[in-house]
C-alpha cells in the first residue's frame, strides 16, 4: 500500500476526532489508467494500475443509527447524519462517496448500524486517478469485513460503481473500482467490462528501468457534469444506431460501414472506443512479447484519438503530452475521463530530471498553473492495513 499512508497516524486522528481506537483501518488505491479510455461503459476492454497513493479509513461502529464522518480535507468539521433518513440530499460533498457506499450496502439487504469514520487521502482530487473510487473501495472493503457481508471482490466493484452512478451521478463503468479492488503489485488489470473477467498483467517497469511519471495540470474536472455524461449519450446512440448491444461488438473493420450510418461527430466518438478497445489488446500482445519499452506508441495513439476523436482533452493535457514526447518519453496519453486532470509520461528512469524541468518549463511558457509532477508504481489492491 501507499508509503505515504501511516495506519497509526491515521488511527491517531480518529481518536483525535472521535475518542476511543478504531475497529481497524483499511486504505484503497487510486489509479492510473494505462490504456484503455471510456471503453468501460462501452462493454470494452480496459487496462488501468492502481498506485502508491491511497485513500485510507478509520472506523469503529456504533450501538444507534448514526453516522459521523470526518476527513482530513479541509476544516476539521464533523459530518453527523441518521441512518433511518438517509437520502441524496443528506449525502453532499466528499461525505457522498462513504455514504454513498452505505446506502448501497443496505438497499442490498446488508445491515448497516452507525458507525464513526475518519478519512485521509493522498490521492490527489480531481487529478484523473480515481480519488472517489478510492474512497468507496476502502469504505466498501471495512464494511464487508466489519459486517461479515461476505462480498466477493467483483461484487464490491458493483457496489461502489453503483454509489457513484446512483448518489454521486456520476455516469462512470466499472473500471476505477476494478483497479482499487482487483490490482496486485508491479501488475496491471487487464479487465473484460463485459463479463467482469479480469487477469492481472506483469508491466515489468522497474526491469527494464523504466517509470511511469504522472503530470497533474492541476485543471480539475467532474465527472458529474458536462461532457462525460454527453461523450456516454454519444456511445449509446452510436450502439444504437449501428444496432448492436454495445460499441464492443463493432470492430476496426466495421468502421467504415458506421460512416455512413451516422452523423460526422457521434461517427468520430465511435470511432475512438473502436479503435482504443483494439488499442488496449494490442498493449497486451506487445507487453507479452516485447516488454514495457515497445507500447510507447501505442499510448500516444491513444491521446489522439482522445484530443481529435473524443474531444476529451485539453491545452494543458496537450502541452504536457508534447512536451513529455519532446523529452524523451516513449510514449505519452492523457489519463481518466478527461476535461483535465493528468497526463502520464512513459518514460527511461534516467529521464525523469530532463522531462519532469522541460514540462514545468512550458506549462511556466504558457502561462499555465504549475503543474504536480510525481512518478508511480504499480500498488496492491484494497485491504486492512490496521
């Protein structure tokens, strides 16, 4: 799990909040999406890492219906709300992504008593890495164990895409939750969003001394609102149109066929998850025969397809992405839903000096926010770590 998250330091500021000692701790990775975007709402394929930088939870159930909830975002503020009356409207701001799990758990018949919650996160919010899946993987993970609800890891995937679906309104599929739950050191999710089947896939960075080095533009985006939900009504009118279950079933050589059955923009949306679905099992084959250094390619194809087809991208996204490449970077993609958030850079580990100044350097040029610049590794999956 993360170096950055301390259980004791965390145990010690739920007592701080609350009195008394936790049941326990448990943290969940966010994630990097290696390749592989907005395929999984689309029944696609996708291939996303968890990192070294977590969400992790203090709890301690209670005897009544309460829950009370604090993070360490922001002021120091104590969240109390009834179980009883639980609703949307009682689930606001970061408080949504905890409660949202809850609500979930017992619309599934789960008993869920009150309990006390102290949040501490290192994933950076609103950066593209799943900062919210990360929350409700680790909040759903206590609550199995402390309720003995006995969900499997796929099934705690759905729970926490149903909470940011139905109380975050997010429109998301299942890839971020699958990352947090389903990801093993040094390893990569490969993940059918059709069938929910996944298998993990060696990235072998450090071997071939290599790193993937992540550009935060600091431009935050939400996926609740605006253009994720419009680039999704896309996708399901494309699917529709082409009379198939889901842009899945089309394939690279069905394209030119869909040209003349849609309109120009739903035709270039369509397009993108085509080609990124064939760009995530190319990734895979050269992974397998080639290694980490050879998919390069493949990734800056990727953010392409995103800026020209998909429309996802930004000024920010786009600088770094070129000037990674201008760098020495093998290959370079924005990361997550898009409208912001980051960029990843593979990249030789001897490099990381040269690229890291060169993108501080033009994003200064541009007149852009400083960007956070910080290097990750493949991280475990979601757990007890107290």
């Amino acid at each position: 799990m993360s170096q950055s998250i301390d259980a004791t330091a965390v145990a010690a500021a739920f007592t701080e909040a609350f009195g008394g000692t936790p049941d326990g701790v448990w943290a969940a990775p966010g994630r990097v999406n290696l390749i592989g975007e907005h395929t999984d709402y689309n029944e696609g394929f996708v291939l996303p890492f968890a990192i070294d930088r977590a969400a992790a939870v203090a709890i301690k159930l209670r005897t009544d219906n309460v829950a009370r909830l604090r993070s360490s975002y922001g002021e120091a503020l104590t969240v109390s709300v009834n179980l009883d009356t639980l609703s949307h409207e009682s689930m606001q701001g970061w408080t949504a992504y905890p409660l949202g799990v809850v609500w979930v758990m017992r619309q599934m018949g789960i008993t869920l008593g009150g309990f006390d919650l102290f949040l501490h996160s290192t994933v950076p919010s609103g950066a593209g890495l799943s900062s919210s899946a990360a929350i409700e993987c680790a909040v759903a993970t206590a609550f199995n164990e402390l309720e003995s609800a006995g969900l499997s890891l796929n099934e705690l995937v759905l729970v926490g895409q149903r909470a940011e679906n139905e109380v975050v309104g997010a429109p998301t599929g299942i890839l971020d939750q699958s990352a947090s739950l389903l990801a093993t050191e040094g390893h990569g999710v490969f993940l059918d969003c059709r069938t929910q089947e996944s298998k993990a896939v060696p990235l072998d960075l450090d071997a071939a001394n290599l790193l993937i080095l992540v550009v935060d533009t600091k431009v935050s985006h939400a996926h609740a609102t605006g253009g994720y939900s419009a680039r999704r009504a896309s996708c399901e009118l494309g699917a529709e149109v082409l009379g198939v279950a889901a842009l899945r079933d089309v394939s690279v050589s069905g394209l030119p066929e869909a040209a003349g059955l849609l309109d120009e923009e739903t035709y270039r949306r369509v397009r993108h998850i085509v080609t990124e679905n064939q760009r995530v099992l190319d990734t895979i084959a050269v992974l397998g025969h080639a290694g980490p250094g050879a998919i390069g390619d493949l990734l800056t194809a990727s953010h392409a397809s995103m800026r020209d087809d998909f429309e996802i991208s930004c000024p920010e996204l786009d600088l770094a992405v070129d000037t990674a490449l201008a760098h020495g970077a093998l290959g370079a993609r924005m990361t997550g839903g898009g409208f912001g958030g980051s960029a990843i850079a593979l990249i030789p580990a001897a490099s990381e000096a040269t690229v890291r100044e060169g993108v501080l350097q033009a994003f200064a040029a541009a007149g852009f926010t400083a960007p956070d610049i910080f290097a990750v590794s493949a991280a475990p999956g979601a757990r007890r770590i107290a």
